[in-house]
C-alpha cells in the first residue's frame, strides 16, 4: 500500500549564518542583564535564570539581528489564505533569554496566542562532547498524544517493515548557532540539562496581529507575511 | 535577508498516515460481494449510525459476507501487520486483531456525518462500487473526508494563516479522497472521518472493517 501522510506539524531548523560573531554580542548583552536583574522570572524553567521578556529592548543589534533572521523565515513558510494579494498580518515579536546550569531543566508547556515561536542556541554548553548522558534535549510532544497511544499503547504504526516505529516525542539536541521554528501551539519541554558549563539560549514568540489594509501599506516596512495571491 | 545563507529545513512531525492501495482480490470477488450485499439489505432494515439516508448493515458481516467478505479481512488483517509494530517484543505475538466488518450501500444524496471508531486500533474501508459509472466530475461528490486531529486548536488564533509548506502547498485541516472500485483505505481508528454527500446515480457500496487489538492470552 502508499502511505500518504497528512496533517503534519512543521519543525523548521537552520543554522544561522556567522553565528561565531553574533553569538559573542548576545552572550555579552545577556550576561550584563542577568548582572543586573539576577533573579529574572519563574515560568517553565526549573532552576535555571529566565530573563524578562523584553530582550529586544535591552539587548541591541545582535537581538534585532536575529529577529530579522526568523522573520524572514516566518514570512516564508506562512501564508494567508484569504488577503486576495493584500497584506493583512503583521508580527508582533518577542524575544527572551534563559541561561541554564547543571541539573536545570523547563517543563512541558506551549506559547498560547503565538503563531509561531523559535528557540536559537548561543550556548549549547556541551563543550564539543557528544556525550548523551548530559541530556538537556528539546522535547517536542506529539499534538495527538495520548490519543495515538489509547487503544495499545505498545502497538505503533511503522511505515514498513524495517522502519522505525512512530514516536510520540521527538528530541533534538542543541547545538550552539541551530535556530528552530515551530507553532506557538506545539507542546515542548527541555529535558535536564547535566553539562558543566552554562547553556545559553534565546527563546522567541511572534505573534500574529490582524492590522487594516491601509496601516500595512503606509507602513510598509513593518513586519508581516507577504502578500498571496 | 539577513538568512541569505541558511536554507531552513523542514522536519514534518507527528504526521497522520493514511494508506492506499488496492485490493487483489477484487477483480475475483467484487461481484460476489455486491450481490450478497444487495441480498442482504432486501431481508435487512439496517442501522441508523452516522449514515444519512444510506443503508448500512449490522456489524456482523463476517457472519454473512461468506468466502468473499473472510478474503477481504484476511487481506486487510495482513496489512495491520505489516504497518503495526509491537515496540515493546518482537519475536513473540502478544496480540490478536479482532476485526468487526459492514456493509454500506448509498444512493444519491447520502452521505455519513463526521465520526471515528472509539476502541479500535485501525479502521478499513473498502469501496466494492464507487458509483461514479467512470466519470471524473466531481459534482458527484461522495468523497471521503478526513479531519486533522489538531483542529480545531491550530485554528484557533489566526483561521486564515497556514503553513506554507516548502512546495508552495499550504496546510489545510481537511483532506478529501475520491473513492475507486477496487480501492482499500486504511486508517488510525482515532481519526475523525465522513463522507461527503454522494449525488452519483449508481449504487455506492462500501465495506468498512474495525480492527482491534487484544492480549493474546484473551484468544
């Protein structure tokens, strides 16, 4: 038989570009905000410093950099499918750092009202080793969980007969300069994290706001996704 | 763009597989099934479940469907095997299929309300006449129309922005497949499913099949 496989749920990676040099800008921007505000905010990090969320206010050009960067991504892989050629949305973003040490880890959670959020790794914090016991993987939740898995749960969909059984979770393990991309909606985690060395990493919402035709065409630098026909 | 040099790469995750195919008995049995089907709906009244207008059998037609009807479950139970696998062992057989088969007949204007099959692993159709005569209008409707597990959560915030998918294609939250003569689907049980409304002159008739699973020690 054809598998044909619908309603799948999009994980965008890349690696950004000259991230050496960007990633020495955030890290300095970071670092003096967690001087100045040690004890940041308590949502899904377990231990870890998460900063406010208004990075774009306090960390400068290397932030704003890499918001163009997802940006640009979002306008690519969103579509409005009833503009009729007109621009309709525009982004309204929000960026936010975490910094974790050994032992820290974040609960599973999603980013209500957001369309489209990304994570980019300044810091992976595993000091070149591949070693997998020190954990501290992003784990993405598959969206039909426990549903899949109600009936018999040992009993999994395989593609064919050498092929891996379908997961109701996937990991990825960072790497510093990786951004990824998924939507606001998706649940995920980060599994604790054991290395020695700090992990930094950089966490971002764009939400979509509806905006008259009119504001869009006078304004036309502000962000949003281009027009379809 | 300041990402000129990074072309993004898409993982597409936690898709929902839906299977294709045909059956090869079909050529030997169809005609046999269509009459013992007819025979059946002229002494049966049928059940009223997510079927509008159209008939449809108890779910007992294992009981009557015969050689025919045993060859088209064993086809389908030897597909669940081929795409299921026990993660947890794999050299012993620790579960059974139990399947559970009906019968469909609409004429135009019937169609089924969206539902799914609470309590079985895989749902089996299988399209014994499309009805279509051989036309491709699809005026004719009667497609099978699946629905994303997702919504309507994915659409909650901002219903007319998608994903744009690397092919230009965009995420929709239904998929629509034209029934054929001699076509097998297959599907999770979970998956919310009906089908449009069929405004063909021939007779339609579907074979759909539960298939559970159950310990084995329970055989």
């Amino acid at each position: 038989m054809q598998v044909e496989y619908l309603f799948e749920t999009p994980l965008i990676f890349t690696e950004v570009p000259n991230h050496a040099e960007l990633n020495r800008g955030l890290r300095a921007a970071i670092d003096e905000r967690r001087a100045a505000d040690p004890k940041g905010v308590a949502i899904s990090n377990r231990l870890g410093w998460h900063s406010d969320t208004e990075m774009l206010e306090w960390a400068g050009d290397p932030a704003h950099r890499l918001m163009d960067t997802v940006i640009d991504i979002a306008n690519r892989y969103t579509q409005d499918i009833a503009g009729k050629g007109r621009r309709r949305f525009m982004w309204v973003p929000e960026m936010w750092a975490n910094i974790s040490g050994k032992g820290a880890s974040n609960q599973l959670h999603s980013h209500a009202g957001s369309f489209w959020s990304a994570v980019y790794y300044v810091e992976d914090g595993y000091a070149g080793s591949t070693d997998r016991s020190l954990g501290g993987e992003l784990e993405i939740e598959d969206p039909r969980t426990p549903m899949i898995n109600m009936e018999a749960p040992d009993l999994r969909f395989r593609a064919a007969r050498d092929a891996p059984a379908a997961s109701h979770e996937t990991l990825i393990r960072p790497a510093a300069g990786r951004l990824l991309m998924f939507p606001g909606w998706l649940r995920h985690a980060v599994k604790p994290y054991f290395g020695e060395r700090e992990r930094v990493s950089i966490a971002m919402n764009l939400t979509a706001m509806r905006v008259p035709f009119t504001v869009l065409e006078q304004y036309p630098h502000l962000p949003g996704p281009p027009p379809r026909d | 763009m300041t990402s000129a040099a990074a072309q993004p790469r898409i993982a597409p995750l936690f898709a929902t597989a839906v299977l294709t195919g045909s059956w090869p008995g079909s050529g030997q049995w169809n005609s046999v099934l269509f009459d013992r089907i007819m025979e059946h709906r002229a002494k049966h009244p049928g059940v009223s479940l997510s079927n509008v207008h159209g008939w449809q059998s108890e779910t007992d037609m294992l009981e009557w469907g015969g050689e025919a009807a045993q060859a088209l479950c064993d086809h389908v139970l030897a597909q669940c095997d081929e795409y299921s696998v026990d993660v947890r062992e794999q050299d012993r057989r620790r579960f059974v299929w139990l399947p559970e088969m009906w019968a469909n007949v609409n004429e135009r204007g019937a169609s089924n309300q969206t539902h799914c099959h609470p309590g079985a692993q895989w749902a089996a159709v299988y399209y014994v006449v499309d009805g279509y005569k051989g036309s491709d209008d699809t005026e004719l409707g009667g497609e099978i129309s699946f629905l994303d597990p997702r919504f309507p959560m994915l659409r909650m915030r901002e219903p007319d922005l998608r994903y744009r998918r690397p092919d230009d294609s965009y995420d929709d939250h239904e998929a629509w497949i034209r029934p054929k003569t001699g076509q097998l689907l297959m599907f999770p049980a979970w998956m919310l499913h009906g089908v449009r409304p069929y405004h063909g002159d021939g007779v339609r008739i579907s074979i759909a099949i539960n298939i559970s699973s159950r310990p084995r020690w329970e055989e």
